[in-house]
C-alpha cells in the first residue's frame, strides 16, 4: 500500500511536468497536423476534425507553393555559406592571429546578434531600397549611376547572412581559442609547418564546430520570417514562412493550406536539427579541453591590415550603417527624401517625432507588454527548466528521456508555425487565455524551451550530485538539500539562462505573429505594424528604442559574466 | 551502531550492481570493502545511505530497519543518521568551513551556543581549528577530506561510511591520514564502513576485510587471515600475490602436492592443503616468498633462469626472472639481504613448499 503511495508521489513531478510540455509543445504540434488533413481549422467549440483528406497538399501543385521551397533552400542554402565565411573568418582572426584590434574583433564578431534580424531587415531597406535608400543617394549624390537594390535574392541572402553570421563565430571562436596547444605542439615536433599544422590539425579540430554551426545557421534561416518579409516581399521573394503568413492572411484565410506547408518546413526542419545534433554530439569526442591554456597565434604578416579592414567593412556593414540608417530616418522631418542634401539643411532633423514616439500611448503600452511578457516568461522559463533538468539528470524518474525530447522538440518547429499551433490550441481551449498576453508568454515558454532547458541542464551537470546528497545525509530534507546547496551552487548559471531568455524574448517577432490583439502588442510587433502600413519612420523610431532596451539586457549579462569569471578564482 | 545488510540487490536497469549480498557490522566495527572497480563497493554504501533504492532485502541500522523490501519500509535517508564521506569530499564551497561543519546541527535545530560548542571540539579533533572562517574552495585536498570528516562526525552518526576518502591525495598525506583515520574511528568506537581498491589501505584499517566481486562478497575475515589464505587466485591477485600461474596435478608417479605450469615443464611442490581447488587450480606464489640464490637450493621448488628486470624500489629491489623452460616470476628482495644483481646473471630462484598455495581460479560467489 504504502509503496504504492510512493510510486504515485515519485511519478507526480514527471508527470506535472509532461502535461505541461504537453500543452506548450505536443497538442500545438497536433492542431497543425490535424488542420493539414482537414478542411477547416480549428475555432472555438470545434477542433476541425472532418474532411480529413491530402487535399490541402495539393497547394504544393501550384507554382507560388515549389516557387517557396525552391527559394527556401535556396536562400538558407547561400545565407548560411555565406554567414559560415563570415563567421569562421572572423573567428580565426581573433582567436588565431595577430591581426590588431583583437577585442574589436571579437566586438565586431557578436554585436549583430542585438540586432534582431526584424530590425536589420528594416534598416537595410532604409539603406537600399532602389528609389529611396540611403545608399542610393548617397551613390548618385557623388555622381556614380549605380543602383542598389536590396529587394533581390543577392540582397535577401546578404541581410541574413549578415545578422547569423555571430552564431558561426561564436562556436567556431570557442572551439579555435579552447583547442589545446598540445595538439598541435605535437604537430609541430613531429615536423609540421604551420601551415601544415593549421591546415592538418588546425582546422580538422574545428570542423565539427563549423559543421554544427553551419547547420544551425540552415535551419535558422530556413525559418526566419522577419528577413523574408521585409526584404523578400517587395522583390516578390516568397519563402516557406512568408507564403505561411501570406496564406493565413489571405481573405478569406486559407489555415488548412498554411497547416500543410507548416509541415513540410518542419519536416525538413526535423532532418536539419537530427543532423546538427549528431554534429553536436560528434563534437564532444573530438576536440577540446578548457584548460585555458593560450594557443599559439599565426603571424599574418602583410595581411594583417587588410585583415583589420575586412573585420571593420563587415562591422560598418552589419551594425554602423543600419543604426545609421534607422537614427536618420527616426530624426527626419519630411517623411520623403529625394536627396542626402535635404537631411544637411536647417530643420531637417529633430528629435521631434522620436519624443512624440517615447511619450505615445502605443509605444508606451508595447514597451509595458514587451518587459512584462519576457520577464515573466524568464522566469517561469528558467523555473520549468530546472524542474525539467532536475528530473532529468538528479531523479530515476520513469519517463525523463520523454521530457527531454519533449524540451528540446521546439528546436525543430519553427517559431512561426508554433505560433500558429499555439493560436489553434487556445483558440479551442475553453480557457480565457486567447487575446491576453498569457498566450503570448505560453508561446515564448514553447519557443525557447531548448535554448533554456540547455542552459540549466548545463549548470545542473556542473553541481556534482555528492554535494546535494550529502546535505541529505546530514539531515537535510531533499528539498532543503535543493534550496540550501543545489540552486545557490548553480546562481551564476540560472541567472545567465534568466537573462538569455529576457533577451530572446525580447527580439521574437515571429512567434507572436499570429498570438497578439491590439491590447496586447509588443515592441517586435509595433515595428512589424507600422512596417506593414507604410509609416517607416515610426518603425524606425521603435526600432531604435527596441535596440537600447536590448542592448541593457546584454550589458546587464556581459557584467553577470564577467562576476563569474572572478568567482572562478 | 550495528549495521545489518540481509539479501540486499540493486539494479541500474538491467545491469545488476549487488547481488542478494549480506553481511553484518558489529557495533565499533571498521569494516573495508575491497574489490575491483565496477564490483559494487559504492552501490553497497549508497544503498545503506539511503540514496539508492534496493530492489529487494532488508537493512537494519541498530535497532531500525530502515529498508525492507517487502514489507515496503524506506526510511528517508536525513533520518537514517548515516555519515557519508564521498570520495569527492562533496563540501560545499558557497559556505565557509564554520558553516559545512555546523549544517547538520543547524538540521536539528540545536541551540546556537551548543552548535559552535560542538563544531569547535569537532575541529580540534581533526586539527582544523584555527581554519573555522575560512571559505570552503580555498582548501587544499587533505583539508577538504577533514572536513569532510568532521561534518560527518559532528552528527554523531550511527554508522560512518567513507568512499574512498584518500584516493585523490598524495602518497605521503595518504599515508599519515590512513592513521589519523584509524585512531578516531577507535577512539570514538565507531562503526565504520570504508571502501578502497587499494589493498595496504585496506590491511591497515580493517577490523575485517570484505572482499566484493560482481556484487557480492566473496571472502570475508580479519585481515591476517585473508592476507594469509584468500580463497581463490583472483583474490590473492588483488592481495599483491603476482605470481600466479594456471597448472595441472603433475600426474601419475609423481608426488600427491605435485603440480605442473601449464604449458611449461616447471614443476612447483606445495605443502599447502590443496583441497576445494576443483577444476582451473592455479599456482599462487608471493613475490616476497621467492629467493634469488646463486646455486641450487636444497629441497624442491628449485628453478634456473636469468635476471630480465631489475627495479630499484627503496627498501627493496623487485626483480623479474624468466626461468629456464618456464614462466617469468616476479622476486622481491630485501635491499640488505643480497648484493644487487645485474640483468642477465643467471641464478636458481626457489620458494618454500608451504609459501607455495594452490587456489581455484575464482570462488563461486
Ligand atoms: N547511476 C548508475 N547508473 C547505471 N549504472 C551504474 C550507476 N552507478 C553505478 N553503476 C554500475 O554499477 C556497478 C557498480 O558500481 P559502483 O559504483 O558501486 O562500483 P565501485 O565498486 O564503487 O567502483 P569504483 O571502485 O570504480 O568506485 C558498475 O558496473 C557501474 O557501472
Ligand atoms: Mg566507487
């Protein structure tokens, strides 16, 4: 009897835990399944069950639906060599080299990642739209008659490549400046040139980490919505995720149709993912220790300042000309600007429109909602992830390698089609959660799941169990054991995961897409909204603004790591 | 306390870690658990700790049983009073020293005056006194096990259990804490369960030895006894004996204790019952039983061959012999006993017949 009473108290957490997984990730995931093979979607009082049929897979018979996939690949497939260039380039340069300027390298190399990819799209069409962009004027101001025009496939694959290229070199800096010299001392004893050893030990040490990371940019891309939206629509692009949104805001909108291609993005998405992970996993065999040690650098000789002035064109690139841009546009007073000698007359610019903006009642309300929403979805994010690393990692509990391929799943579904999910979902359930910015938390729970479940389960791995059971031994109930040892030991690490997630939160556009009401929008969408109706100015304004909020986020967690690194000590 | 473990098993899945072992402590007993690694040693403590659940048995901790498979009793391990010594040491380093120590009876919720009372005394017992404020990730290896130590022995256990608390210390300090250790645990007449892979460890803070195998134990005595007579070659392998080689009864027409190496024509002679050997005997002979001499010895167990290795080691030299027609054999020589011998002299190695032990190569366990 009594063991029985404990199997049910020791099975209580795990499955606490999977029906919430259940509600944010799996019956999502099961309404777009179902709206594929249904002829209606999902509304209140009825989940749309009849009709079941392939019928709305016929869509991928028409020119619009290949015309998307075909793009997709595409598009990913181009932006993610080219981010991988990028990235890779500039990681080596500051991890390996003498270029000068090494900390601005490494600025150069993580900066756009504050730069959500919404803002930048923005801003580049500021800068290079062919009638009115910056660039453009300032080209024929100085005489030259050539055109830019960012609304293009080359110009699509440039923005995104730009603002994913800091995923590669982020991972491909950290493999290059973890490798343990000894490896390739022993390169060199046995005879190696450098060159040889870079290109025989060297690189071969840090490929899985640019494979992994070459991968992750694929299916980043693949999934992006803002870039596609901004940047592909006026060039008549369509890519998965555009033709979605497209489809469900047709009128009237076709939700089935949407459902179906939801899942062939996600279905190729899957494969991508199950490859990275394999990438991923392979990695921890291969190379590196952290023992801090400094690899050697490899003297560039005359490519030193040609090197520097690479770092600082992608620099200029990614971060100075789009704030640029997005600063001139929120301060000009006439909304048209035929030529870059009407910004340098009196009265041009002001701050006018950008304090009106500060003090409106939209931006105000979007700013209130933003904070709140990513503050509460960071911190329940970082407490149902530790209640998910904990059973995972600390518990026997029967289950817990569902749990976490429930946690980690999201990887896989890209946030816009979460985002439709979760619209079905609440739509059906006969909650008041539609319409408020509960739904909204609910889809950034789902959405960064993985990135927050990692981050603890990290910290989690770092506490070595003997400590926790040791308060136990000594007297400790098991949660005071938690409270007293586990969590102050694992701090530095569930603030960090806090703060990830307060910053991705913060950036998401996509997920929110289909979730928001008028009462209930965000700074990301704000930006989207005036986009959309045309008032560039207001868009850039906000998005201005938006990157302030996000730069203090990062801030914020660049002091918290520094803290770490002394506590180390 | 006396600790009582009665058909005790514990599965990872499908792996079986104990299998339905027994074995009692008496109260103020020290007893080590010696045994391979992977052979359950840590699975053992855990289970009496209370951070593992056995699949089936009972555990009696004094008068309470504190796990009963059938009859579905678990007692919560914070209420077990069992002192745990991880090999990790496992103090916490977000406390100071002060605060490690004082935890348990912060648990209990004694007095203020009695908790600093009782943590001082604890740490003039393992000479840490003046280190009371000290942070915890400041101590050296050494420091960290008397803390360790202490916390568990503030608490008063009823039974302490140390996982191989010296391992991760140098030779020097290992072997001035292995006293330290042995002279607490008499003085406070604890009861005391001690794992280690290392066997000397094992010699010198053993009331009795257990010797565990896949999850059970396979010979349990006091010391002497089981350095003297281990039950099988396996056993005697772990016990230093490194001279062990698989034979067959010499046959027919030649003396009963009689025995050839397999695939050798040495023969050995033993004096030593060779009852129980069953099928796979093995020779096993103590490098320290073997003489290195320059002519024949007198008597059997005489043998030629060469010097191959010659090791320098201190207080004693080890030398390794490929005999002639036979085996290599591993010799251990008293520094002052003999001159040094150079690598290729030829000489007799010989060994008592009753140092000469014939065992199964495994005991059923
Ligand atoms: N958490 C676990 N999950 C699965 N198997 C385990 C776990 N802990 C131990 N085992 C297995 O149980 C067996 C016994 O392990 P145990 O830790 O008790 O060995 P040990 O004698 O303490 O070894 P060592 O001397 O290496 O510490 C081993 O085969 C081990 O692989
Ligand atoms: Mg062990």
């Amino acid at each position: 009897m009594s063991t029985l009473l404990i199997r049910i108290r020791r099975g209580l957490p795990t499955s606490v835990l999977l029906l919430i997984l259940g509600v944010l990730v799996i019956v999502p995931m099961l309404f777009i399944a179902l709206a594929a093979f249904s002829s209606e979607t999902p509304r209140p009082g009825s989940i749309g069950l009849s009709g079941l049929s392939l019928d709305n897979f016929a869509i991928f018979g028409s020119s619009q639906a290949l015309g998307a996939v075909g793009n997709s690949l595409l598009v990913a497939g181009s932006a993610s060599v080219l981010a991988l260039a990028i990235g890779c380039g500039l990681a080596f340069l500051a991890a390996r080299t003498d270029t000068p300027g090494r900390r601005f390298l490494y600025f150069a190399g993580i900066a756009p990642m504050f730069l959500p990819s919404l803002v930048g799209a923005l801003a580049w069409s500021l800068l290079g739209s062919p009638a009115t962009g910056f660039l453009n004027l300032l080209l024929h101001s100085v005489g030259l008659n050539i055109t830019v025009n960012i609304y293009s496939m080359p110009g699509l694959i440039m923005v995104l490549a730009l603002y994913y290229a800091p995923y590669a070199f982020l991972l491909v800096h950290g493999a290059l400046s973890l490798m343990n010299p000894d490896l390739e001392e022993a390169a060199f004893v046995h005879g190696g040139t450098r060159r040889r050893t870079l290109r025989r030990v060297t690189f071969p040490l840090a490929l899985p980490a640019v494979l992994g990371s070459g991968i992750l940019i694929f299916a980043l891309t693949m999934e992006n919505f803002p870039v596609a939206q901004v940047i592909g629509n006026p060039a008549q692009i369509d890519t998965l995720p555009s033709f979605i949104y497209r489809l469900m805001n047709a009128s009237p909108s076709r939700g089935n149709e949407a459902a179906a291609v939801a899942i062939v993005l996600t279905g190729v998405l899957l494969i991508v993912t199950a490859i990275q992970q394999r990438a991923v996993l392979r990695r921890k065999f291969t190379t590196v220790t952290g023992k801090g040690v400094k690899p050697k650098k490899v003297p560039l000789g005359r490519w030193r300042l040609p090197a520097f002035a690479a770092a600082v064109l992608y620099f200029v690139l990614a971060v100075v000309l789009p704030l640029g841009a997005l600063l001139i546009a929120s301060l000009q007073n006439s909304p048209y600007v035929a030529s870059l000698g009407q910004l340098t007359e009196p009265g041009a610019l002001s701050f006018y429109a950008l304090g009106e903006l500060i003090t409106s009642d939209d931006f105000l309300q979007a700013a209130r909602n933003s904070v709140l929403t990513a503050v509460l979805a960071g911190l329940i994010g970082t407490a149902l992830s530790f209640g998910l690393a904990y059973t995972v990692y600390r518990t026997g509990a029967a289950g817990r390698r569902v749990l976490e391929f429930a946690a980690m799943a999201p990887l896989a579904v890209p946030a816009i089609v979460l985002g439709l999910g979760l619209l079905w979902t609440w739509l059906v359930v006969p909650l008041p959660v539609y319409g408020t910015v509960v739904v909204l938390i609910v889809a950034f729970l789902a959405v960064f799941l993985p990135q927050s479940y990692r981050g603890v389960s990290a910290s989690i791995l770092q506490v070595d169990r003997d400590l926790e059971d040791s308060a136990v031994l000594l007297g400790a109930h098991r949660t005071k054991a938690v409270t007293k040892v586990t969590l102050p030991l694992m701090r530095v690490g569930m603030v960090s995961t806090l703060l990830l997630l307060l910053m991705l939160c913060m950036r998401e556009l996509s997920a929110a897409l289909f979730l928001f009401t008028s009462d209930t929008r965000l700074l990301s969408i704000l930006i989207f909204d005036n986009y959309d109706n045309g008032a560039m100015q207001g868009a850039a304004s906000v998005s201005l603004l938006y990157c302030g909020v996000i730069g203090v986020i990062a801030l914020l967690a660049k002091s918290l790591g520094a803290r770490t690194v002394d506590g180390a000590r | 306390m006396k600790v009582q473990l009665e058909n005790i098993t514990l599965a990872y899945g499908e792996a079986t870690a104990i299998d339905r072992l027994s074995v009692t402590v008496e109260d103020g007993e020290s007893l080590v658990l010696l045994g391979k690694s992977g052979c359950g040693k840590t699975s053992t403590m855990r289970c009496v700790a209370g951070l593992e659940t056995p699949t089936g048995g009972r555990i009696t901790i004094g008068d309470t049983v504190v796990f009963d498979g059938e009859r579905g009793v678990r007692v919560a391990p914070n209420k077990r009073n069992v002192g745990m010594v991880f090999q990790s040491y496992a103090v916490w380093p977000h406390r100071t020293i002060f605060q490690n120590v004082a935890f348990p009876l912060q648990q209990q919720r004694l007095p203020k005056a009695e908790i600093r009372e009782r943590v001082a005394d604890v740490l003039a017992l393992v000479g840490l006194t003046e280190y009371a404020e000290r942070g915890a990730s400041l101590l050296s290896g050494g420091q960290m096990q008397r803390v360790a130590l202490a916390r568990s022995l503030v608490m008063r256990p009823s039974v302490l259990l140390l996982d191989e608390p010296l391992s991760n210390l140098d030779a020097r300090l290992r072997d001035r804490l292995r006293v330290e250790l042995r002279e607490i645990q008499q003085r406070l007449g604890l009861t005391c369960v001690y794992v280690t892979h290392d066997q000397s460890e094992a010699l010198a803070l053993a009331d009795r030895i257990a010797l565990m195998q896949g999850g059970r134990i396979v010979q349990i005595d006091r010391p002497e006894k089981i350095y003297d007579a281990p039950s099988s070659a396996a056993i005697a392998d772990f016990l230093g004996v490194s001279n062990i080689f698989p034979c067959a009864p010499a046959g027919p027409g030649s003396a009963p204790a009689t025995y050839r190496l397999t695939g050798h024509a040495t023969e050995v002679t033993s004096d030593t019952p060779a009852a129980g050997t069953g099928k796979d005997p093995r020779v096993c002979i103590r490098p320290e039983d073997i003489r290195l001499t320059g002519e024949p010895a007198t008597g059997a167990n005489s043998w030629p061959g060469r010097v191959d290795v010659v090791s320098f080691q201190g207080s004693y030299v080890r030398y390794r012999v490929s005999l002639k027609d036979g085996p290599e054999l591993d010799a251990v020589v008293p520094r002052r006993a003999t001159r040094m011998l150079d690598v290729g002299t030829p000489v007799w190695a010989s060994a008592d017949p009753d140092a000469v032990q014939i065992l199964p190569a495994e005991v059923p366990a």
